[in-house]
C-alpha cells in the first residue's frame, strides 16, 4: 500500500494557509519568477489544488502543488516548494504517489526598479537554493542558482530568468527563460513563458506555457496555464491551474 501521509500532510498545511489569508498577488502558473521579494512579515502562498501532466500514454495528477514564501528584512524572502504527483492508468512500476520538485531557497533583491513602487528601470533579484530528496523518487541532493531581471512597462512586464544547477543525479545543467505579462493593472491578463533546459549528461527540454491570470478582488486572484514541453523527443502537455493568498504573519 503507498504512504498517503506526505500528500495528506501537504495537502492540510496548504489548505489551512489558505483560510487564513488575506490579501494576494500572483507569479503563477510560471516555472520561472521575478525580480520582487514579498514584503517582510508577510507569508505568500502559491497554491495549486489539482493539475493534470500528460507524457506520452501516461497521465499524472499533481495535487497539490504549493510554494510557500515568507517575506524577510532587507530584501530578502525564503522560498519552500514541492509537488504531489499521483500517477494514474494501469499499476506503475515504483510507487503510484511521490512527492518531487522539493526545492528550498532564499531570494534577494539587488536592485530597486520598476517592479517596486518606489523604483524605475530594471529590477535585478537573484534565488539560489538546495534541491532536497523527494519522496518516493530522486533521494540525492542538488542546488539551484538563478539570476533575474524584470522590466515594467504600459503595456506588458518582462521577466528573464537565467540559472546554473547541479541536479539530484550530479549532473551540471543551465537555464533560460523568459515570462512576458499583459497590463499590470488589467482585471484579467494574458501570460506566456518560454523555457529552455540543459543537462551535461545530454537531457535537453524546451517549454512554452500560455495562460490568464485573474485579479478577481485584492485579496484573490486565480491563473490557469497550459503548457507544452519536449524533453529528448518526448512530448509533455501539462495543465495549470491554482490561486495565490497572502497574508501578514506579524506587524
């Protein structure tokens, strides 16, 4: 019998995040992020209830995907994520459930620039961070290191994410993405993301995602996204949907 108790535990931690939130901004359904840090005392969740992975004849749940950020001083916030995947169709070789993707990290801001109030130009943030074991899947440890820059303008806000890492199997691997936004301040916009990955051992994924994001009041907005992968020839379609809630934990 596979242990529900990591997707259970995740699962209630999320949900109980969620009924206590107040206000919200959203960087979903996006792999890569921006150069903006959550406000000290503030605790942010990204939170995914359900989403579908397709590869090939195999079909995946991941439910649910959380990242949870907490905002710190000096510009400074920590990031912890993970993703519940339940595997469906006929019985797999290892263990239907697993929890993967776990990732720990802290992100800076280095330069003050349009994507804060006070600011105008480039914002310029970096998030390096540790791949922890996952659970039911890759047991070895790696790191993760991205710079960003980000530019808002009237019209549409750019987000260029480029890191460097070493995955869980030792391998080196370097990525590349760009996010583009529609109107910052329209109820509902329209986001893409294009997405490039490689690995010394050979490994190589292109990406592009399209999706809405919905600003349904302040402290409520939902995204859904769509994205098509191709890994080493393989094809991957991947449905997105979620929320992000905010809230301040202490004044």
């Amino acid at each position: 019998m596979v242990n529900k108790t990591p997707r259970t535990l995740l699962l209630c931690s999320a949900l109980a995040c969620v009924f206590w939130a107040q206000s919200a901004h959203a960087l979903r359904p996006y792999d890569g992020t921006d150069a903006s840090v959550t406000e000290p005392g503030v605790f942010e969740l990204e939170f995914s209830p359900i989403g579908q992975v397709r590869n090939g004849h195999q079909r995946t749940l991941v439910a649910p995907f959380v990242v949870a950020n907490l905002g710190l001083d000096n510009d400074t916030e920590v990031v912890l994520e993970g993703k519940v995947f339940r595997q469906q169709g006929a019985e797999p070789e290892g263990y239907r459930t697993s929890m993967g993707d776990t990732t720990l990290s802290l992100k800076h801001l280095f330069r003050h620039g349009s994507m804060q109030e006070e600011g105008t130009g480039v914002s310029i943030a970096a998030e390096c961070g540790i791949l922890l074991p996952e659970i039911h899947d890759a047991k070895g440890t790696g790191a993760v290191c991205s710079g960003i820059a980000s530019q808002r303008f009237a019209l549409a806000t750019f987000h260029l994410n480029a890191g460097l890492s070493w995955t869980r199997a030792h391998t080196q691997g370097r990525i590349l993405g760009l996010i583009v936004e529609g109107p910052g301040d329209a109820t509902v916009r329209p986001v893409m993301e294009v997405l490039t990955e490689h690995e010394s051992a050979g490994a190589h994924t292109d990406s592009a995602l399209v999706g809405l994001i919905w600003k349904h009041a302040e402290d409520l907005v939902f995204d859904i996204g769509v994205r098509k992968a191709r890994t080493d020839g393989q094809a991957l379609t991947e449905l997105r949907a979620g929320l992000t809630w905010s809230f301040a934990w202490h004044k």
